[in-house]
C-alpha cells in the first residue's frame, strides 16, 4: 500500500481528493490541515499543521514517509489575493516551500504535485497552452508562477519529482459561494425556496472561462502523480469555454420564478482576462484522463444542494 499525504485536506478540493485515492484503492490516505480536527472516514489519520510552520511541516513528513504529497493548502481566491496580497504570497509560496524543504529531506524521496493556477498565463483569446506565454495580472497569479518557478529550483538541485499543475476554475458543491457558480446557485436556490421573484447580484457576466467539475479534477491530480510522466506541468481543464452569462442562465432555468439581474460593482475584479480556456492535450496524452461531467451536470448538483440544504 503507498501512502499519500494531503495537505490542504480540510478545504473545499480535499474531502473529494480522499475520496479519489480511495476509490482507486492501494492508498493509506493521511491528511493535514490548520484546523484542529478533520473526519473523514477514508482518512487513516488527520494532523493538524500550518504550512507556515517549517519544522512541523518538516516533522510531519518525516514521521508519515509519504510516497506521494499533494499541496492543496493556498489562499485560492483571486478576489481575495487583491484585499491580502502579502498573505497570498506567504501561504501559497512560503507554506508550499516548507513542504518541498521537507519532501527533498527523506532518503526515499516523494513524488509531489504541486497546485498552480490558469491565472499564471498571459491573457489570450486562444485555448491556453503549457508552452503559452506567462503574465499573470493579479497576486493570486503572480504567487502560483512564483511558486511554479520554485518548484523547478528544487528539481534541478534536489534530483525530486514535483509535478505542477496549471488548474483552470474548477466548482462543484462545498466550495464557498464567494466564488462564481456557487454564489449564482446560491442565490437563484433561496429565490426558488422563498416562493416568489427576486433579485441577484452579479459580477462580469462577459467573462468566458473553463470550468471543470471538481470530481473531474481531483481525478486528473491523481492520474498525473501516477504517471510517471517526464513531463512537469499539466494544464488541467476541461478544454470548454463558458460564457458566465451562459452558466448564469442554465440555473435562473432551474427556478420557477422570474429573476431580474443587477450588476454589483463589489463583485467585479480590478483586472479580469476576459476569455481564459484550457487546452488539455498534454494531460489527455500524458494519463490517458477525460471530464466525465459537463457544466450542466455541475450547476444542476450546486442547485439542487442549495435548494435541499
């Protein structure tokens, strides 16, 4: 049995990511995370740790001998990035860094996989390439290539397999609604359960991005750590751009109710690419990995959680 150590199991991406390993079975599964406790029934054991903590990252590394580690654990919202740009670069780069310090220590070296971001790349109206020109405008963006750059560092001086991943927007039910399509399920499900018209806030609307299921990415995470590809880094998306304002229509769809739409100014970003779409040929090659669930099938799972919570 190999063991695979997540950290960042506590959010949104983890508790489906446990449930991969588990499904594909011949993993013990272990966890890490800031909170003090964390159940979940396939894990066979929790830890809490902040990455930001170097020798307890280090130490806990130590003492599982992990075969593979997965780096989930980031402040993930673009948005967010703005209002803490200081604390997005020490989380995400810093935090990322203790682990890598503590991976490249053990004498039986792990194979690590490292979480980047589509917003690492250079605007573009074309489907984005791995070879596609990097410029990120936003903090989030600009700690993920920070982050991606270190990770080359230490494979080069430390001979260790880290694999990054460049994940376009990926949602599915649990991830917060200060994110885009939870926020519209959200909404468009407490119009549908108050039994009348209403009205919703809104974002860009004109924004065209990829949006994968995160069932599908968390899967695309494990087949990568189980390649043993040569390659480093894997766009993982679902190769299809969705107009937001298409995804806002699918689920004001789902309401019996009439819905009338307002733009909110707080909700818009000081800097937004308007079209960003993965191309995925690499990982298709490189795993053999396919989406299994299209947008429609996302949305409709996120409204119907919202309306039955």
């Amino acid at each position: 049995m190999k063991k695979v150590l997540i950290f960042g199991v506590a959010g949104f991406v983890g508790g489906y990511l446990v449930k991969e390993f588990a499904k594909a079975g011949g993993y013990h599964i272990y966890g890490s995370d800031m909170v003090e406790s964390f159940a979940q029934e396939e894990l066979s054991a929790y830890y809490p740790c902040d990455i930001l903590d170097g020798p307890a990252c280090e130490a806990l590394i130590e003492s599982i001998q992990p075969d593979y580690i997965i780096n989930l654990a980031a402040l993930s919202s673009v948005r967010m990035s703005w209002d803490l740009p200081e604390k997005t670069i020490e989380i995400n780069v810093l935090g990322a860094m203790h682990i890598m310090d503590g991976a490249v220590k053990l004498e039986k070296k792990p194979v690590l996989l490292m979480v980047g971001s589509s917003e690492e790349y250079e605007i573009s109206d074309k489907a984005l390439r791995e070879e596609s020109p990097l410029s990120a405008n936003n903090p989030y963006g600009i700690s993920k290539a920070t982050l991606e750059q270190m990770a080359e560092i230490y494979r080069m001086k430390y001979k260790i397999t880290i694999y990054f991943t460049r994940s376009f927007n990926h949602t599915g039910v649990g991830q917060k609604p200060v994110f885009v399509v939870p926020s519209f399920a959200k909404q468009v499900a407490e119009i549908e359960k108050s039994q009348g018209p209403g009205v919703m806030k809104v974002g860009n609307l004109s924004a065209m991005r990829d949006i994968s299921d995160v069932r599908d990415v968390v899967c695309a995470y494990r087949m990568i750590l189980e390649s043993g590809s040569k390659e480093k880094v894997f766009n993982v998306g679902s190769g299809k751009a969705s107009k937001i304002q298409e995804i806002l229509e699918i689920l004001i769809g789902f309401s019996s109710y009439e819905i009338k739409v307002e733009q909110d100014p707080d909700k818009m970003r000081p800097s937004d690419n308007p079209f960003i779409c993965a191309d995925n040929t690499l990982l298709k090659k490189e795993t053999g990995w396919s989406p299994k669930y299209s947008i429609e099938d996302t949305v409709k799972a996120l409204f119907d959680y919202y309306v039955e919570e």
